[in-house]
C-alpha cells in the first residue's frame, strides 16, 4: 500500500514539487492535475488542501504524511509527529509596524493571521497584548489604524518595504515540515521509509 501524503496548495506546493524533482521523484501527475485534489503518483497517493486542513487530515490518519509550514504547526498545535525540516518554505515571524510609531499608551495592539503564537510569544516576554485577527493583507492594518503593529510572515521584505513597514523585532524563523500521523509511523514504518528518509537533510534513517 502507496503511503498517503497531504500537500499544502499553493506557495509550498510549488515548492515541494521542485524539492521531490530533485530526489528524482516522477512529478508528471501532479504537475498535470488540473484542478483534481486527488493524485497518484508511482510513490504515493497525494491530496491537496490548506495548511491547516493538511495538519487535521495527518493528525486524524487520514493521510500518513503532511508537508506544512511551521506557522500552521506553532499556530494550531496539532496532535502529529513534527518529523523533520525540509529545505524550503524559508521565512521568518517578526513584528512590525510604520517606523518611528510612537509606542502606545495603554495595551499594543496587533493584527496577525497568527493569534496564537503571537499571544504566547509577547506572554512570555511579560506583556500583554490586544490582538486583531486578520486573514490577510495584514500590512494594512497599521496603514489603515486598525492596529499599531502586526505579526506576520516575511521572505523577501518586499510587502513590508511596498506599505512603508518596518521591522521591529524578529521573532523565529520558519520553515516547510514534513509531518506524520503519529499511529501510521509505528505501524506502516517499513511502508513510510523510504520516502521519508528521502527528504531529509542530514538526520539519520529512521
Ligand atoms: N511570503 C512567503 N514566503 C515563504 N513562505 C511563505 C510565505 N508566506 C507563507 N509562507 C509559508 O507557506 C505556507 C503557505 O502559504 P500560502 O500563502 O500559500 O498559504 P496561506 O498562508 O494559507 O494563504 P492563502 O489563504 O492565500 O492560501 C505558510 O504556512 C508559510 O509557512
Ligand atoms: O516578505 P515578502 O516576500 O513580501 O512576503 C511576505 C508576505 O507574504 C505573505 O502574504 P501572502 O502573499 O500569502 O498574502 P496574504 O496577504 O493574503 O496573506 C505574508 O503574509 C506577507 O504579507
């Protein structure tokens, strides 16, 4: 039995093809999936969804292996094995805002895509923060004085620099994961192997 494996669509899923391309991995199919959400490949049955749809179908056995951005992961804490790193899906957490803002009187407001790991990471520095959700564009939000920072994702800066952001403090850097179900690792191993240790980096086989 072929191991199932969710994929993030869009930005990671470009990503990842490149990335299985390199390991001499067959793409055809799912290069020419249209708009099918369910492909098999000689290696593996693939399904497509969004990042946090890959880490429910992964934590519920659907699919044995998921390929996820960190953020989904630190965001939703899902119940999966964080297997490894994967060398792509590079970009970093940071706060930013308009430079030269004065700080608040009260309680900084943010506007993030991330409430969670934006309420953790100023916790545990000992502040408090009032937090705007946002499901995109969060650049906006100082322009428009929604809020006076945001926490989001930057790769290139460009977004940042195009509103006239800045960054203000750096927060983690992030990359794409491979995740597992945690009951398909120990009971379809001999099945997951292969494929799993031909995406890592440096760490031992399993
Ligand atoms: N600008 C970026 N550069 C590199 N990686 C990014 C960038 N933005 C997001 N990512 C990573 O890629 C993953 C998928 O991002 P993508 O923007 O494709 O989906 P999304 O954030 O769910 O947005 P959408 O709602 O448009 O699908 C994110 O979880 C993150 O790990
Ligand atoms: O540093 P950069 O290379 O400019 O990339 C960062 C931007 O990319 C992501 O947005 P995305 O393109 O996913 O759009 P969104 O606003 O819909 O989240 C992220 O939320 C930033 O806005």
């Amino acid at each position: 039995m072929k191991p199932m494996i969710a994929l993030t669509k869009g930005r990671l899923e470009k990503q990842f093809l490149a990335f299985l391309q390199s390991k001499g991995y067959d793409i055809t199919p799912l290069i020419d999936k249209g708009r099918k959400l369910q492909i098999e490949t000689d290696d593996f049955f693939a399904v497509f969804a969004k990042g946090v749809d890959v880490a429910t179908y992964v934590e519920h056995g659907i699919a044995d292996l998921g390929i996820v951005g960190e953020d989904i992961l630190l965001e939703f804490e899902p119940d999966v094995y964080d297997l490894l790193p994967l060398p792509f899906g590079k970009c970093r957490l940071a706060i930013a805002g308009e430079p030269g803002a004065p700080r608040p009187f009260g309680k900084q407001r943010i506007a993030t895509k991330f409430p969670n790991i934006t309420t953790k990471y100023f916790r545990e520095r000992g502040k408090s923060v009032d937090i705007v959700k946002l499901e995109g564009s969060v650049e906006l939000a100082p322009l428009m004085g929604l809020a006076d920072n945001i926490v989001d994702i930057v790769e290139t800066g460009n977004t940042l620099k195009e509103n006239g952001l800045v960054i203000k403090e750096e927060m983690l850097s992030i990359s794409a994961r491979c995740i597992a179900n945690r009951n398909s690792l120990k009971l379809k191993k001999s099945v997951l192997a292969p494929l799993i240790n031909s995406f890592r980096i440096k760490e031992a086989a399993i």
